[in-house]
C-alpha cells in the first residue's frame, strides 16, 4: 500500500532547545497509524508525501508509528530525517536502531543522492557507474568517534570522498576531490572518524574478511 494522509496527525511543538532561543530550532510531535506493515512503512520515499507544503515536517521532528493495525499491530518511536524536496527518512529511535539501512545513490559530483548525512549510521549505495560518487559529512572536533556503514550493492563500484575543499582526510590521504577511495561492490565499508578532520575506512568482504588497505588515489 501507500501512505495515506488521514494516518497522520500532529500532537504540537516540543518546544525551543534550552541552549538557544532560537523559534527556527522548534521541532514537532508527530502519529501514524496504517494497515501497512514495518517494512513497507520503512521503505524509502514511504513519506514523500510530506514534502508538500514544504515545512510540514523538519529533521529531528519525533514520528511514533503504529502499524499493521489489521494483521499484527506494532509501535515503535522514530526521528525524523528531511532532505526538503528530496526524501523523508525514519531514524529508528533507542532499541529500535538497526531496522534499517538509508538508500544513497552516487553522483557524479557526490551531491544530493551521494551526500551521506551526519544522521546516518548505516547507508546502502546503488551506484550506475563506478566513477560515481558519494560524500562523507563534514568532520569536526564535536563529531569525532563517529562510525558509518555503507554497503556497496552489487554489482558496480563507486568512490568516496570528503567535502569539497575542505583537506579532510581518508586514511590520512586528503580526498575532498582531487582523490576519492575505491568503494568495491558485494563489500561493507566502515568509516571511523578517528580525527577532528579524517576518517579511517576499512573494508570487509562479503565472506567478513578484512580487505586490502584502501589509498585514495
């Protein structure tokens, strides 16, 4: 099935974060009730819906689910994830984390579909050619010890990169444009911000072997 706007209803604000007073940082509580079932209700562009009006949902807004109601109800708690006129994605929250991984696609020059979002903890690429591109967020002091999966769909390889002219690092190679990491497809990648302004990738094999050292070049 497909979304339908009547499942949907907003509860109000959560109000303004204590370290600002800023009206722009207010986020929104959000229901949803359908017949339809988790993994339908976690599909990606299940809520594109709710791009239009632009606004009606924000990044960091809170979605409580309950789904399936006419087979085997379940509930479960999510933030909201919002690229504005691209895609709504559901962050599962707390215990839920892992139910399901973020589709990217590459780009040519890494934007849009090839942006890996500082949210993201684990991302599936789906690249059309192997000199596509995705691109890690931007690095920071605040953010360092992060980990992101990305898992390489078969059966065509990308590259990764950091943002542009920024001099972040790929296990200690710059590669904000100039040098991107070879992403092999069938494999499972790990990038590890290991510093104020790089990552370490490592790469597994689809048997779990640990793969050959990866050099930006």
């Amino acid at each position: 099935m497909a979304f339908h706007a009547k499942g949907f209803h907003t509860l109000g604000l959560m109000g303004v974060p204590a370290d600002t007073s800023d009206p722009g940082n207010v986020r929104q509580v959000h229901t949803f009730i359908t017949n339809d079932d988790r993994a339908t209700v976690e599909t990606t562009d299940y809520f594109s819906a709710l791009l239009t009006p632009r606004g009606k949902v924000r990044t960091g807004d809170q979605l409580d689910v309950t789904f399936d109601v006419d087979g085997s109800p379940d509930r479960r708690a999510y933030t909201l994830v919002v690229v504005p006129g691209t895609s709504v994605t559901l962050k599962p929250q707390g215990d839920d984390k892992g139910s399901t991984a973020r589709a990217v696609v590459p780009t040519a020059d890494g934007l849009t579909t090839g942006l890996i979002l500082d949210t993201d903890e684990f991302v599936e690429a789906t690249s059309a050619g192997a000199n596509n591109i995705l691109t890690l967020p931007l690095a920071t002091a605040a953010t360092r010890g992060r980990e992101i999966a990305i898992w390489v769909v078969p059966s065509t390889n990308c590259e990764l990169r950091t943002p542009d002219a920024t001099g972040q690092t790929i296990n200690g190679v710059d590669a904000d444009g100039t040098q991107e990491a070879l992403l092999t497809h069938s494999q499972l990648y790990i990038a590890r911000q290991h510093l104020a302004t790089g990552w370490l990738l490592q790469a597994f094999t689809a048997l779990g072997a640990v793969a050959t050292a990866i050099v930006p070049d």
